[in-house]
C-alpha cells in the first residue's frame, strides 16, 4: 500500500467497478470529479494542498477501466504514487487556458463526442472549477451532456469499506485520548482560545495527523452557538465548556464533542447532559439496518424536545468519513436506509433556556445486526472540572 | 471590534463602498458571493464550520447599504455579532430548498427584477453551492442577468489594509518561532510524520489559532514533491528537510518555508541554497509599485533557471492573506502591476539534480518606496540539524 493512497490497490479498483456498473444503469460514458474527497476516493491522492484554491484538479472515471486524472504538473509527482497511471497535466495557473482544452479532449475520448458525462451536482457538492472555465468546457463540448451524476458518487461513498471504517476508529481513538487529557489545559481562569490551542495540541499528542476542525464554547449554563472561533474569555465557574473537534488520521475525520462542567454543575446542566445521553443511547439502540436516517431523527428529537420536530441546528447527525460532514442527515425528511457500513454521527442538542443549549455528539458504524460505537461513549454524569 | 469581525466595523464599510463604487462603474445591481473568503472579507464572519460542505452560505452586496446575509440557522448567532444587521436564515439542510428561494427573493430585491448580479466567475474561483441549486436559482430569476463580476472582488481583495497586514505580520511571526525551533523536534532518525506533528504543534505554541497547511518533505539532496503529506520514513544523514506552512492567526495566514540539511550539507545542496536566497533578494529588490507580477517572475527565474522561463511547479511566488494563496500569481503572463498594500509570497526553486529540487519561500508587502519583509528573511547558509 502506497503512503499517498490510504487503501489497497484493490479496493480503488473495485469502487470505481462499482461505479462503472452504477454509471452503465445510468447512460452515463465518464465521470467528472473536481473536489478533494471525490479525486481521492477514486484515486488515492492524499494532499493538504487543496487548501490552495489557485488550480483546478480533475479526475474522470470513463465507462471502462482506471480513472484518468487531469491535473496541474506540480501534482504530477504525488498523483504518481497512486494506482493511477494515466496522469495528464499543464503548468498551472495559466490564463489562456487552466485545464480546460486537456479536459474537454479527456471527457471527449472517454465519453465520446455525444456521450453524457455526469457531474456531482447535487445537495452537499459543489463543482471546484471556475463558473467561466465550465461555461467556457460547456461551449467546448456541444455534442456532450454535462449532467448530474443521479447521486451515484454519494451512494458510493456513504456505505464505507471495513479499511475506512477502520480509519474512522482510529480517528475516533485519538479523540478519544485527547479528551480525556483535557483537565491538563482547561480550568477556571484559562482563557477559552488557550483551551483551543491545547486541546489541537494534545489532539497532535495523541496521532492526528492534522486537525481541520475545532469549535466550541465555553458559557455560564450552556451556550448559545456550536460553530463559534474562541475568543480569549477565561472560563468561568459555572460554565458549560464545549468542544468538538473533527480531526484527521490517514485522510480520515472523527466528528465529536464534549461537554465539561466548570466546577460542579448546576441542576440543570446535570438534567440537560442526562438527557443527551438518554437520547443519544437511544439513537445507538435503534440504529440498524433498514432504519431511517429520519427514523433515528424522530427516536431522539422525541428525548430532546419532547417531538418538536428539530430545531435550528437543523439536523441531530450526519454521515462522516473523508469529510466532517456526508450524507445522510439525521433530518425528517431524510429518507435514506440505513446499511451495513454507514458512519454516522449522533448529535443531539437540547435548550436549557432560550439562548443556552448543550450539544452532545457520538460516532458509530451500522453493523448487520445493529450499531457499534467508533467514539467511546460518555456516560450519564457530566465531566467536571477545576474552578 | 468584535471577535467575529477580526477588524473595525469601518473597514468593512469602507470594502463595502469602494466594491459599490465598481460595481456601479460595471453596472452591476448585487453581488453575490458564496466562498468563505468572500463572506468573510465583507463580513467579518469567521468560523471553521466551512470545514462541513453540507451547507450553502451566501452574502449578497446590494449596490446602495449594507450586505445581506442569506444563512443556514445554525449561523445567525455568529453572523449576528458581526455588522452585518440583515440576516435572513432557513432551517439547512432543507432537501426541498436550501435556501434557494430566500436568496432568489433577496437577489431580485437587491438587483431589481431585471439587474445583473456580479458573480466571482474568474481563475481561483468557485461557486460553492450546489450545481443543481445554482441551475435552479437562474431559472427562477428569468430577468436578473447572472455574471461575472469582472473581478471586482479579485481586485478589491488584492489590496491589503493596515490591519490585514498587520495581521499576516503577526502569523508570520508565530511562523519564524516556531521555525527557529525545528532543532528541538527534528534531528536524524525522527521520522518525518512525528516532525509534522511536531511542528504544528510548536506552530500552536507560538499562537497559531489553527494551522490548515503544513506539506513538506526530507529526502537526499533535496525532494522530488512540495505537496505531499508526510511518510513514516526517519530522517537521514544527507537529507534536506523542508517544512512549508500556512498557518492562521485571527483569520491570516502566513505563507512561507525553510529548508534544513540534516548533518552538514553536501555542496549541490549549501549551493542551491544560497542561489535561492540571492534569487528572494533578488525579488525583494525589484518588488516596488509598478512593477508587474510578471518582472518579479523573471527577475528571480533568471537566478534559479538562467531564465528558461518556469518550472512544472507554475509560479515563483503569490498573494497571501485570507487565503494561503490569492492572487497575483508571479508567472510571465501575469501582468498585474503591484501597488502598495499588496503581500505577497517569494518562493523560488531550483533543481539540484532531476527529480531532487529545492524550494524557498518568503512573505512580503508592497510599500511607496518598496518592499517590506513580513517573514524574518532566511541568510544564504542552509540551517543544519543534527544528524
């Protein structure tokens, strides 16, 4: 197995027959994929160089055989440590033409002058090219149908393979370890942006090969928002300090919180982190194959609001893998079954009082038989920490 | 000035009039901005919650007042404590429509019904929403004219206020801190994944609120790749290590690298070195206003190719500031002419061997009479660890 794939060759081979098999159902002749997670689950190419939005990264999967990358000369080395052979590039950026005339040949020979290429263009996607590059690909092609891809490439990737679900747990464990070091950074006094720092610290400590994700809050009985930066306010006694870190080991997130009282809880607190975990327990104990992600919303929007139908957060979970955030969402109008092979997250919230919430999070995998904790789950009782 | 807005509420006023003043000059009735920097650079809003695709963000500027935020739920308390007062929210994700109608209403509200609404369409660009939302949108607004917006944001964003530069000042700082400690986590034997994780951990120490990018290499004589993430393999007598690191500090990066010989360099190696330090200096004397991004190209290729006029890596150098890389980009077709204010990267390479290069880099602003350094330059002798 090569450092820059993640996985055996063999399984880059069999998710792109899967898809094969799934493009053949749908008339589609290519594949055309332009955002990190979508070119690595088909190749291999792991890089934090996307971080750079200056030069656009294409792979196209064709109807048959290894999928072809069209991509910028300065990743050709990297794209060449993956099973990918055919590996077509131009010095990027260049404004005459980023891409676009290598592209338009590719999808061409691949998908035929009058083929349909399909293009992930639904809910959770977006195309990472320039709008005036694909209108400028559009007007190349006249003969070729630029289509969306059915929601192919986002039924592939939501059942994960035994190697990701793998992954997954280690990320999980490393979270887990970090976690549990938190009384060593964060007391009363600690200004919350040094708790940020410390804890992506330990997380660093404990086997994350980078941490793309942190936020939390640290607020007297609870807090008003969950996707906050920290700012320098010292915790307090009485608050309720929250964190929740999506970090990455082999190109794999965890995605999952939790919440420390700062000196004793009050009652509420104490009720309020009960109930997460009932609902969260809850979620765990209905989660199984054939469910719905709506049906596991209902199981603990039941605990948390009593069936008010969800809240503002808008969902309580989602898929995790190569992203923080996939498909499913725990949401009612989520219908999607639940299979063997699914991570989720269970992410459940409840108002202590208008403007104060807590939010609790868990990560778990579908199983045959019914759902497997990834996270280790927090108990009942509420963490404490030093005043 | 408020945690979420990272500068005083003039300047985003002052953003916000002067793209006004262009969008008026291109006839342009809204812009509509949808990428985290964009939000951002007119808002103020700073969150890592980009890090989950799961949600469409729009900002709408309208060509008279304040902009509009059109935003999932889960984001009015944080949007709330920026200037923006307008916020329009839904409950997201919605399947049905995630906040497709809401934003066709603001956009006909902000445009007219038969405006032209300025998109970011250009290089180094996306629109990050759905393709499908994206299709859906223009076929409800039949009127309104959705366009370029002639890089009018592009522009605007290239020029950096004394705030924002005082901000990158500041993580290229934290950067040089922690570079000044490589000693004390790399040496030989140390394999190259724990000198990552090592290094952003020294990068937090040092103030790093977070740090999104870090690529590197350690390899004989230098490296074949300046994208890849990290191996297990230890470092090596003969190796040169490079650390190469956007790390983020109230919302900006710093941008620049240093390369170490592990043991005493060989001669190629203390060689290229110093060519690459003459060629930065080489660039740092040239850059003043005037001067196009293109000179600056060619100034530094003469010194590291004899002026063959590029490598496969594209560009010797680029903008910096909200993003790890903005543009200017500095390649022989780039004609952009530097004016004070603009930061900059430097970052020359030369090949040592085939397939073993070595890449330098440095931070920069524009001034009236020249150039600053924003990084602490690095002297021509290459740093060395102990082997």
């Amino acid at each position: 197995m090569s450092a820059a794939q993640g996985a055996p060759e063999t399984e880059f081979r069999d998710r792109t027959r899967r898809a094969q098999t799934m493009m053949h159902e749908a008339g589609l002749g290519a594949l055309l994929l332009t955002t990190e997670p979508e070119v690595r689950y088909f190749s291999g190419f792991l890089t934090r160089f996307w971080e750079s939005p200056t030069r656009p990264w294409f792979l196209v999967v064709p109807a048959e055989g290894a999928p072809v990358a069209v991509i910028p000369a300065i990743g050709a080395h990297l794209m060449g440590r993956t099973w990918i052979a055919d590996i077509r590039t131009w010095r990027s950026p260049d404004y005459a033409d980023d891409g676009v005339s290598l592209l338009a040949e590719t999808l061409t020979e691949c998908a035929g002058p009058n083929g349909a290429v399909g293009v992930p263009s639904g809910g959770e996607t977006h195309l990472r090219m320039p709008l005036s590059d694909w209108a400028d690909l559009c007007r190349r092609l006249p003969g070729l149908r630029l289509t969306d891809d059915g929601g192919l490439t986002r039924s592939l990737r939501m059942t994960k393979s035994p190697g990701e679900i793998g992954q997954i747990r280690e990320s999980c464990a490393v979270a887990d370890r970090a976690f549990a070091r938190v009384p060593e950074i964060a007391w009363g006094g600690v200004p919350l942006s040094e708790v940020f720092r410390g804890f992506q610290i330990l997380c660093l400590e404990e086997g994350a090969d980078w941490v793309p994700y942190l936020a939390g809050a640290s607020a007297p009985g609870g807090y008003a928002d969950v996707i906050s930066p920290a700012d320098a306010r010292p915790l307090a006694a009485g608050d309720v300090l929250m964190l929740d870190t999506g970090l990455v080991r082999a190109g794999y997130f965890c995605d999952f919180d939790r919440n420390f009282s700062v000196g004793p809880p009050d009652r509420r607190v104490s009720d309020a982190h009960a109930r997460l975990i009932e609902a969260t327990e809850a979620g765990f104990a209905a989660a199984r194959p054939g469910v719905t992600a709506s049906d596991l919303f209902h199981v603990m929007d039941r605990i948390v609001t009593g069936g008010a139908g969800g809240s503002e957060a808008g969902r309580l979970g989602h898929g995790l893998g190569m992203q923080l955030t996939e498909p499913p969402s725990l949401i009612p109008a989520d219908q999607t079954e639940l299979r063997p092979g699914m991570v989720l997250t269970l992410e459940p919230g409840v108002e202590v009082e208008p403007g104060r919430m807590i939010v609790h999070e868990e990560n778990i995998v579908i199983r045959d038989g019914g759902a497997e904790w990834l996270s280790t789950p927090s108990g009942a009782e509420i963490a404490v920490l030093d005043a």
